[in-house]
C-alpha cells in the first residue's frame, strides 16, 4: 500500500470516498509519521533495538532514518512475511528484520525470539533497549514455556483463534505460555534501560495486551490463563497445566524490580486513526461520528447493531442526521464453525464477517455504503483487508445465486465478496491499529 498521502474525494463516489477514509486512517498510524518525538537519546554505552509486530519493518526504517549517524545502533526485529516496506536507500543496515508466519507461529519466529534473547546478554546500565511492539507481535515472537514444543504451540493458538476468545484472553494464555512474553524479554534485558515504542492494536492500548506485552508487567496469572483454556475447551499437554497448576509459569508483576524503571510510549492508536477519518469526512462536508474505538463482540453481530443504527439514521434521522459518516474500531471475534461434511472451507476474517452480518441486515437499505477492512491490510490469512457493502450487494449475490445464510453459516466472507468483485485490497500496509470501520448514509 502507497504512503502518498490519499486524495481527498467528494462522498458522491462512495466507494472511493470510502477508501479515501480508510487510507486517511491508516496513513495517521504509519511509524515515520510518530516516532520521532518519542525517541531517547543515545546512551553512553549500545543501543539495542528488539523488536516484533506487523508494523516491524516500518518501526525499524523509521528509527533508522531518526538516530543520529554517528551514534551507535544495532538489533533484531521480526515481522510478517512480506511486510518489510521497501527499503529507501542507506536503510536497514543497523537493524537486522526478519520475517515469520503469522498468526500461527513457525520455526522462524522461534528462531528469531530465541536469538533476541541472546542479545540481551551482557547489557548493563550505560546501555540502552528500544523496543518495537505492534499487533501480530504475539505470533511472530513465539518462545514456547518448558514443556511445550512448537508444534504444541501451534495447536494451541489455532484453538484460540477459532474459539471465539477475545485478544485479551488470547493474550493471558500466550504470555503464561511463553519464554519472552509478559514482560519477560524486558527481564531478561535488566540492568539495562527499557524503552519501548507502541502501536497499539487492542481496545483499551494497554500495553500489557498489545503483543503480549514482552516488555510490560503482566497483572494477570497462571489461575487466569487456565480459567481461559477450560472456558473454551482447550487443551495442554498433561505436564504444562500441572506447570500452571502450581504457578510455575508465572510472569514478572507489577513492582518487579527488573521492569521498574522500563518506559512505553504508544506512538499510535486506533482513536488517532478514526479521528484522523473523522476529520476528513468534515473536510469533505459531511458530519462524522466516532462510535467507539474498542468495540469487541462477534463480528457479524457487531455488523447488525451497525446496521439498525444506519437504518435508523436513514429512516428517522436518528441519532444523527444524514448525510453522515459512522466510524468505529476495535477488534471482534469469529467464532469459526464446525464445518460441514462435503461444504467448501470457509475463508475469510473479522472485516469480511462484519460485512456479511451488515449487509444481511441493511437488506439493501437506498443510500448506505460500508467499508470494513483491518488496518495492517490482511483481514484474518487472506489478501484482502475486508470488502464493501452497497445497497446492492445483496440483490447481486441472489442474482449469482448467492445466499447470504450459507456463507455465514460457514463463516465464508472471503468467497461471497470475492464473486461479487467487493473485496478490498490494499497489500501490507506497514502499520496495525487494528480494526477501522465506516458506514456512508447519504
């Protein structure tokens, strides 16, 4: 995806209009734009920089084209494959950035982790870690707890997200599985300085959560995280739930001496990008309203209760008059169903089963657009950051011979907007502040 700062387009195009919103959003949320006013100064002694999340590549150029020349710098990030932005020349020469799978983790990402690890002995208090964290930090930096192979790791994580979990509760299971989560890596990086730079992708930017807060004090607990695994039917291996058991696994908590003096500063959040949409929309002419930037529940529930709210406006101009813009973020959940003996494989993520739900319930409402799509460009494993919705996407999908009900039965968003030509794809687009959400009545 282009960093050109989009142009500006009247809402008669809506879905241009739409995209123009969407890539005014993202834009807001790009590392180069953000990081320098919380940069430290250089250490008398090294300057490490670790690193992990969807928007590593990007954190790493910018820290680069910011440090000083002729101050030392070095370190290690991991980020998704084919996520590293291309490389303005003379960049990324001090900081080494890999890549692994996401959102179930590799041997990569293990690798990666592990030698992070590495880096971080024989530091002391002249130095100086700067850490990089942004959503998908949780998969990508994966150092599995004594006791579980990676493999067991995997399972685990696919479990998680096909429950229905929400990134909080995924994220207390992860931390309490790991090696380096929950604040470990910061531990490990003691006597140290701690720095770390944010770009939040979870309701709340706690940065405990966000990545599973590698270098935050955790507050939750080993009780926590086996509460989460009975509530959704998930198993361990018999010895590491004996580990959990008796608090073996436990992270480093708030008042740990070794995170005492560690600083996080979150560079960007899901509220500056909306309000970011907000304002363009009123550039445009048009009344814009913030609904929420932590919205969880099921997606395509989440997809409902927009849509009554547009209908509402549209019918009774309530609670805003039309022609508005109504923007939300956040992060719901899909509960992926059993599949059927001889159905297709449903594909899809978050923004696609948003729209599905949407579109189901607008019921071809005149005069309401939608554009749901995840801010880093990738709805779920697909090539697509989520799709359109217009008053005519379901008379066109009976026409193809398209029922909503069975691609929502099958959670199967990915193939409807497919056929339909409404998939929106942008490519990485370097940054993560989850996801971004806009409903057009005109």
């Amino acid at each position: 995806m282009s960093t050109i700062t989009p142009v500006p387009v009247p809402a008669t195009q809506p879905r241009e209009f739409l995209e123009y919103l969407y890539r005014t959003a993202v834009q807001r949320a790009l590392p180069l734009h953000n990081t320098a006013a919380c940069l430290p100064m250089p250490p008398r002694g090294r300057t490490l920089v670790l690193g992990a999340g969807k928007a590593g590549g990007a954190m790493a150029q910018a820290v680069e084209a910011l440090w000083p020349q002729d101050a030392p710098l070095e370190g290690l990030v991991v980020t998704r494959y084919r996520h590293i932005p291309p490389r303005p020349p003379g960049l990324l020469q001090r900081i080494e950035v890999v890549e692994a799978a996401h959102p179930v983790p590799d041997a990569a990402g293990m690798a990666a982790a592990q030698r992070m690890l590495t880096l971080t002995q024989g530091l002391t208090r002249d130095d100086l870690v700067l850490c990089l964290i942004s959503g998908g930090g949780s998969a990508l930096l994966t150092l599995p707890c004594e006791g579980l192979t990676l493999t067991d790791k995997q399972a685990i994580n696919k479990a998680l997200l096909n429950s229905g979990a929400n990134i909080s509760e995924m994220n207390c299971v992860r931390k309490h599985l790991s090696r380096i989560k929950g604040g470990r890596l910061a531990q490990a990086c003691a006597p140290a300085r701690v720095v770390t730079l944010a770009i939040s992708d979870v309701p709340g930017d706690d940065p405990a959560v966000i990545a599973s807060g590698p270098t935050v004090a955790d507050t939750t607990s080993c009780a926590d995280a086996l509460s989460i695994l009975k509530r959704y039917n998930i198993d361990l291996p018999e010895g590491v739930t004996d580990l959990l058991v008796n608090g073996d696994l436990e992270t480093p908590k708030p008042g740990d001496g070794a995170l005492a003096d560690a600083q996080v500063h979150l560079i960007a959040t899901p509220q500056q990008s909306l309000e970011a949409a907000a304002q363009a929309a009123r550039a445009a002419g048009l009344a814009a309203y913030i609904l929420s930037d932590e919205m969880e529940g099921e997606s395509r529930e989440v997809g409902k209760v927009h849509a009554a709210l547009a209908r509402a406006v549209a019918h009774k101009g309530q609670p805003f008059q039309r022609p508005c813009v109504i923007l939300s973020g956040g992060e719901t959940t899909v509960t992926v169903r059993p599949q059927t003996a001889g159905a297709p494989r449903g594909r899809g993520g978050r923004a696609g089963e948003f729209c599905l739900g949407l579109a189901q319930a607008l019921q071809g409402q005149p005069d309401v657009y939608a554009l749901a799509a995840d801010t880093d460009g990738i709805d779920g494993v697909e090539d697509n950051a989520g799709a359109w919705v217009e008053p005519s996407t379901l008379a066109r999908a009976l026409a193809a011979g398209m029922k909503i009900d069975a691609y929502l039965d099958r959670n199967d968003a990915y193939s409807y907007f497919e056929r339909l030509g409404d998939l929106v794809i942008t490519g990485p687009t370097f940054t993560n502040v989850n996801d971004f959400r806009a409903v057009l009545v005109l």
